[in-house]
C-alpha cells in the first residue's frame, strides 16, 4: 500500500493513457467487454474526461457524457485494483462534481451494480420516479 499517494487528476484529453482505460475497460469492468479500442477512442473525445495519476501512472479514470447545461451521465469509473480504498474514486468524484463546465445541471445519472455507497456520498440515489425510466440495452454488442 502506498502512504500518502499524491494523486494527480487531469481533466485533458490528452492526458489519457488509452491503452489503461481500453484495456481496464475491455477487460475487466463488467460493463464494456470486449468494447473495442475505436469505441473508447470516441467515447473520450465526445466526453468530460477525468484521468487519476500517481507519479505519471494512470490508475483511475471517470468519463462524463453531457450537454453542459441540463443533463450529465456518468460513466466508465474505475480505479485499478492495486490503488483502490486509497481514495482515487473520491478524488475523481470531486473532481467531476467540482468541472466548471458540470454545474447547474437539472439531472445527473450513473448505473452500477456494486458501488452505491461510494455514489450515495455524493447525493446520487435510486430513481424517484423509476415508472417514467426507459432504456434500449444491447450488452452483448461487443461480442
């Protein structure tokens, strides 16, 4: 474990080490197997990016789809396993929740099947209204 880890975040596009985020991404997260390099290419460069650095290493990354002024989705969070409970994912959720270009917002979303604490703390929620929630899901389309 390391003792107080400087940790870096950038929110430049640049900054992103692709070949962590793609690998993490088509690896391991449970929600993008298999997602193909191209995809996450585009995926960055049409959203809010968050990249988690420790002496030059990304070990997090956290990726926000919005429009700027009414609606956000959150998205592709991670940490590596090697740096979590040291504090990356708080540090990339007050990093999103404090992006000048993210206020104001009418309505943020995220979908996660095993970190609601962690997005609890930062005023997130079940939907109020889950009756009115839609959605198209394709998970088999990076097979």
């Amino acid at each position: 474990m390391i003792k107080n880890m400087n940790i870096r975040i950038s929110t430049n596009r640049v900054d992103v080490n692709l070949d962590v985020v793609h690998a993490f991404l088509s690896q391991d997260a449970y929600w993008s197997k298999n997602i193909p390099r191209t995809v996450v290419e585009k995926a960055i460069e049409n959203s809010y990016c968050f990249s988690a650095f420790v002496d030059g290493q990304q070990i997090g990354f956290a990726r926000v789809v919005s429009d700027g002024a009414t609606f956000a989705y959150l998205c592709d969070v991670f940490t590596l396993p090697e740096f979590r409970g040291m504090g990356v994912g708080k540090k990339l959720m007050q990093s999103v929740q404090a992006h000048p270009g993210l206020q104001g917002l009418r309505r943020w979303m995220l979908m996660t099947a095993d970190a609601h604490k962690l997005y609890e703390s930062y005023g997130f929620s079940a939907l109020a209204k889950p009756d009115r929630a839609m959605e198209i899901s394709k998970p088999d389309i990076y097979l």
